[in-house]
C-alpha cells in the first residue's frame, strides 16, 4: 500500500510504503503525523547530500517548529533509475557532511549532480 508519491527536486518520482512508514514511526514516534512535511522536504529540501558510501540522497530541510523543537528534517531515499523510496526519515539537530556530496543546494538553485 501507498502512502504516497511525489516528484522529488531531483525530478525522480519517489514513494512512501506504509509497510516502510510503519517501519519509519515505530522507530521514530515524533514522526507520526509528519507526512506532508517529508513530502515537502522531498519537493524543496534546503540541500541534498549523496553518501557514496551507502550510495543514497539525504535529503534535508529545516522547520522551526517540530514535535521536537526546531530541527533539520532528514529523509533518506535510495534512487533506481528515474524512481526512489525512502529508506527512512527523522529530524536531527545537526548536519553531518562528512563524506558526502552536496548535490543541490537551494541558494541560487543551482543543481549538481556527480
């Protein structure tokens, strides 16, 4: 089952299984309710980061006001072809570059892909 899908800012088509969700909640709470908020994190992240090392996009995108006090969103999707899913998603306080490559970042909308 489908809890949804959306053109990503990399302009492949990304999708939400409930069974991945229920996965996602039960780990991270917080998260329950939260549904429009990775889709537009998807849509208009901050930035995006590419991990080499576990080949996937980190998408990321800040919101002042969380269930968790103001935090950066992080939703994690693996790419095949023109298509993704999200691996998982969780809010953080902190970024962590190390080791990864930005891909867009939203300043001048600028798109750069490895």
């Amino acid at each position: 089952m489908l809890i949804f899908e959306v053109r990503s800012r990399l302009a492949r088509r990304v999708r939400l299984t409930k069974a991945q969700w229920d996965h996602i909640t039960s780990r991270h709470r917080e998260l329950k309710g939260q549904e429009s908020r990775i889709r537009t994190t998807l849509r208009d992240p901050d930035f995006v980061l590419y991990s080499r090392s576990d080949d996937n996009y980190q998408y990321h995108r800040f919101f002042s006001k969380t269930p968790v006090a103001g935090k950066h969103l992080l939703v994690v999707v693996k790419h095949l072809d023109d298509e993704g899913f999200v691996i998982t998603a969780f809010f953080l306080r902190k970024v962590n570059e190390r080791g990864k490559v930005r891909v867009y970042e939203r300043e001048g909308e600028s798109l750069h892909f490895l």
